[in-house]
C-alpha cells in the first residue's frame, strides 16, 4: 500500500473515532440515566402507599 494512502487512512480514522467518541460517550451515560437504570435490566417497584388521586 502507498505510504500517503496508509497516512490518508489513519488521520481519516482518527478523525472519525474523534467524532464518535463523544456520541457514543454521551448515549451510553444519558441514556441509562434517563431510563433509570440499564435497558434490559430488572426495576424494582417501589412501594408507593400514598399516591395522591386526583
């Protein structure tokens, strides 16, 4: 392989895992946050006595 080739690769990878990094970092913390847990994990129920009926 052409060595500017193999350059071109490289920095164009590196500028594409610099780019999803990020979305990648902020969908694996955001969304479990938001969900309140794992997808896929088991919830516990909380015990709610007094619920306000209106």
């Amino acid at each position: 392989m052409n060595f500017f080739l193999r350059l071109f690769i490289r920095q164009w990878l590196g500028v594409v895992l610099a780019a999803l990094a990020p979305v990648v970092l902020v969908a694996f913390l955001s969304i479990p946050y938001s969900l309140g847990g794992h997808p896929g994990e088991e919830r516990t129920l909380a015990a709610s006595g007094t619920q306000h009926m209106t």
